[in-house]
C-alpha cells in the first residue's frame, strides 16, 4: 500500500469522522478502511485518531498530519492531473468564507456565475460577519474587508468598498439642506452599532478631516434594517456602497454630500501562506477580481 493512499485514507476519516463513514466514501470495506489506519499509525509510530465504542477525537499529531497531509494530496492530485492533460478543466472544493452582506449582495451572483462555468468545482460558501480562523478551519480562501494582521497569511486585495451617506428622497424633501458635514446635527441619523453618541470623519482637500459629533436616533447591527429604515424616511445612514448600490440606482435612496468622498476601504482574499494554492482557487480568486473592477470601478481604480 502506497503512502499516497494511506494518507487519502486517513484524511477522509477524519473527514467523515467515521471509518465506517470513509470506508463507504471509498467503496470498500469497514475492514479494509481500519486496516489502512492501523497500518499509517504503526508506519508513523503515534497514535493519529483516539477512538472508543462511543468517541472519537484527533490527537495533536493527528490534527497536525491532516493539516499538513491535506495540502500535500491537493498538491499531488493537480500535479498529477496536469500530467495526465487533464487541467483544462477546474475540478475539485473550494472553501470559502464570505463577509455575510458583502457576500450577498456583491459576490452572490459571481459565485453563481463560476459554478455554472466549471461545474466540477464543488463550492463551499460561508457567509458570516465573525472572524474566521482560516487556518484551524481549513478554508482555502477567505475574504476579509480589513487590514491583514496575521503574517501567516497572504492577502490579495481584490476590490474597494467606499462608505456613502444617502437618505430617502421624502426625508430630504422634508428636512434642512445638507451642504457641508456639521448639517448632519441637525438630523435623524441611524447608525450601525450600538453607540448613541459618536462621530463621522469626514476628508478633505487639505489632508485634514472633519470631526462631527452625532447622536443616532436609532442603532441597529443589521444591515439590511439599516437600508429598510433609511428607505422608510426615519433618517439618515452611512453604509458601505455595495449595501446602498441598489437602493441608490432605483431611486429609493440618495447620497449626500458626494462633495466630500470617504477613503476606499480594501476588501482581499486571505489564505495560509504555507499551503499550495489549487488552480481552481486561483482561478476563482481572477474571477471575481474581474467581476469586482466591473461592478465597482470608481472605487477600485483608487489604490
């Protein structure tokens, strides 16, 4: 028994969490699957997998040769599909962690779009806002709308996201001019979080911003309530561009103060910087680069 496939044979237990489970996956026998693992354990001289009648848990040697052994088999597998001619065609998992608003609203139909383009690319899409740990989760691919902090790590910026003012059109109608920052005090402001009292920087010209004390009216952390509400005339929101796009095309929306633009934001693509990266990841990863200079090109023309 080759050790290729002693390791593809450890890695879907671990997988399934169940040699039963793996051993169904692979088409052979309960047997055949346990005997594989006996033989990896006695080969690597530690126990990989602490297993009773009714548990099952990975030891630190285990959870270690997984990691490793899972970007050796992804490696192995495109090596040897390039050999065989067969790389035209992406095939394979993608792993991938979404901020859950940007994700939906900015990336949604892109995704679609590429799994309808190479349908032997199975996606694993997460949308969520928390922050995920890419490594101990084993994605191959998150998108982060923030700084990269962990040196372990590369980042690619993909795109921008730029912050945008924008109220109703009836709660313009009925309220003072906004001509230059300090008019929002005199307004209803819904804010994102939960602080009553904060400010809003605005840039300008000179390098210098503009500091305006505000008190929200109404604090919500959902961002489609805050787009509801501002739709609704109950005042006044600052949401990313990506959140009010539609809003502000069909009308429902309008943005203020277009004068004093906020700094683009990166928005990039994460992954462990000691993992091979797939070709299918890297061609998703040009897909919706491309995809994002389309959707989005005012903002993503400012580096």
């Amino acid at each position: 028994m080759g050790q290729i496939e002693e390791l593809r044979a450890f890695v879907q237990i671990v997988e399934q969490e169940s040699i039963g489970k793996a051993a169904e996956q692979a088409g052979i026998a309960k047997s055949a699957m346990s005997r594989k693992l006996r033989l990896l354990e006695e080969r690597m001289q530690t126990t990989l997998i602490t297993r009773t009648t009714r548990q099952w848990s990975l030891t630190e040697a285990g959870r270690q040769y997984y990691e490793r052994g899972l970007d050796m088999l992804q490696s192995f597998d495109e090596f040897e599909s390039q050999v065989k001619n067969d790389n035209l065609a992406l095939k394979g998992e993608i792993r991938l962690s979404v901020p859950l608003y940007f994700g939906k609203v900015a990336l949604s139909g892109a995704l679609l779009a590429f799994a309808k383009e190479h349908p032997n690319v199975r996606l694993n899409v997460e949308f969520t806002d928390r922050l995920v740990d890419v490594i101990a989760e084993h994605h191959d691919l998150v998108v982060r709308i923030s700084d990269l902090q962990d040196s372990s790590l590369i980042a690619r910026r993909f795109c921008a996201t730029r912050h945008v003012c924008c109220a109703s059109p009836e709660y313009i109608a009925s309220n003072p001019p906004i001509n230059e920052p300090h008019d929002f005090q005199a307004h209803r402001i819904i804010q994102f979080g939960s602080a009553k009292r904060f400010k809003w920087s605005f840039p300008t010209s000179r390098a210098k911003e503009i500091d305006v004390s505000l008190t929200a009216c109404m604090n919500t952390h959902d961002g489609g309530f805050l787009i509801d509400a501002a739709e609704n005339g109950l005042g006044i929101v600052r949401v990313p561009d990506f959140l009010a796009q539609t809003s502000l095309a069909e009308g429902r929306l309008i943005q203020l103060l277009e004068s004093y633009p906020f700094k683009p934001r990166g928005i990039h693509f994460v992954y462990p910087a000691n993992r091979h990266l797939p070709k299918r990841t890297r061609a998703l990863m040009d897909y919706l680069h491309a995809k994002m200079a389309i959707a989005y090109p005012d903002v993503n023309t400012e580096q």
